[in-house]
C-alpha cells in the first residue's frame, strides 16, 4: 500500500501545510495494526504518547514518548499500536528537502532518536503547530533545519561506534537507578575504571555528561507517565528522582518547551 503526500493512517486531530512541511497530530486506537505501506515524502515521527512496534524490512522499533523517528521517502513499514497513542509528524515537500540536502551526508536512512537535543526542538516545533502565528512560518522552518541538521550528526555519530563494554554497563546501571543519587565515583567503581575516564568516555560517545544523560532519561520517564497514567504530577516527580514539583516543572519545560501541566493537556484530543 502506497500513501500520497500527506496522507496518513488514523483520527487526525489537526494538520497544517506551512513553509514546506505538512504537519500532522494524529490518534491511533488501541490494537490497531497497519499493513505494510509507505509514504512518498520523507517524514519525522514525534510520539507524544502511547505504545507501539513497527516494523520496516528485517527491523523493528518501538515508538515510546519522546522518540524521534525518521522515515526515509518510500521506506516499507507496518505498525502495531499496542495502547491508544498520539504522533506528530512533519512531512517534508521533495522540492524542500532536496534544498535543504546540499551537505552528500545529509540524513536518508530509517533512524530513532531517544531524548536529547533533538527531543527538545521537535516539541518546540509541535508547540508552534499548536500556538501558530505570524511568525509560525520561520519558526517552523528554523526549528526543521535544526532537526534535519541534529540527527544527521547523530546519525553519522552513531555508525563505527560501539560504546566499550563497561561504558554500556553505566549506562544500564542508570536506567535501572533513575529514581537514585548516583555519583561518578560510585558509577566508576561498579565498571573497575577511574572517574575521569568515565566522564570523558560517557560525553564522548553519548554526546553529554552523565548529569545531561539521567536527566534526559527522566523526563522521558516523565512523558511516558504523563501519557499512560493519571497520576499527580507531583507524584510523576517524586517517582523520576526530582526534589520536588517546581524542580520537575522547571526542568521540564527546559527540555520540552512547555510545563508538565501543559504537556498532560496537549495529550487530550481537541
């Protein structure tokens, strides 16, 4: 099955076409199952909520809060969405993206980003699709570049790296303690390496200290709770290992570029 520009599956509670780009808020019902289809246009998928799988030729990827993924144009994939889920996508015309593809090493291949810079511009960008002005436009486009710009860095990064062993084991260590005070010195010991090496390896190959990393890590934690749940937010916070509520809320909109309250409400169909 083949979609036509801006054509896409499930209840679409908004869209706009704007400097290029066709943006898309859509809802897609629990144990809805797409078949294999592709679009004609290259695309951005930013989760906002919700759980699901895709597939695309012998791989798989799991669409969460605060991923980022990018469908090459004509990319071949299916999906199966595992609770009620909600998805901002920004459609690029040919004619931009073949503007904007000057640089030979410009992002073309299927990629999953997981929090960081990249999370923190596509929600500045779906704020703009939800607060559009004037001034949208530039914003828009400014903030597409960006993105495009990030995760072709990223992506380029990524390929003929593999992180040493024990610097995965760190960071496994910190997904199963988000909630704790780790230290350097503690989290060196665990791997048998010295603290300066840790700090300069972390950065080197995750591109942020270890500081940026558990941070990142529980606001995604955050949205997922926020998106699946109806806990407080003050109990969202204690639960990802912040101080307290105006920390959390401070934080977040740091990295989201709205408050918590804002972002539980934007997950509200209109």
């Amino acid at each position: 099955m083949k979609h036509l520009s801006g054509c896409l599956d499930g209840d679409i509670l908004g869209t706009t076409s704007i400097a290029g780009f066709t943006l898309t808020e859509t809802a897609y019902v629990r144990s809805l199952k797409l078949p294999k289809h592709s679009h004609e246009q290259a695309y951005f998928c930013f989760v906002l909520g919700g759980s699901f799988t895709e597939v695309y030729g012998e791989h798989s990827r799991s669409g969460r809060p605060s991923t980022l993924i990018f469908h090459p144009a004509g990319e071949t994939h299916s999906d199966h969405f595992h609770t009620t889920s909600r998805c901002f996508d920004i459609q690029m015309t040919t004619r931009w993206l073949e503007r904007a593809q000057q640089p030979s090493r410009i992002i073309n291949t299927p990629a999953e980003f997981c929090g960081g810079q990249l999370v923190n511009l596509a929600a500045r960008l779906y704020r703009e699709f939800r607060e559009l002005d004037e001034f949208s436009g530039l914003a828009i486009e400014g903030l597409a570049l960006e993105i495009i710009a990030e995760a072709s860095r990223c992506s380029l990064e990524e390929r003929g790296r593999t992180p040493p062993h024990w610097l995965a084991q760190v960071r496994d260590i910190l997904h199963e303690q988000l909630g704790e005070r780790s230290t350097l010195v503690t989290l060196a010991e665990s791997v048998d390496v010295h603290p300066v090496h840790l700090a300069r390896e972390f950065r080197r190959f995750y591109r942020c200290t270890i500081g940026e990393y558990v941070r990142q890590r529980r606001i995604e934690f955050a949205c997922r709770q926020i998106s699946t749940s109806d806990a407080s937010l003050s109990d969202i916070a204690l639960a990802a290992g912040f101080f307290d509520h105006s920390h959390f809320a401070r934080t977040f909109k740091t990295h989201m570029g709205m408050t918590p309250n804002q972002y539980r409400t934007a997950l509200h169909p209109r």
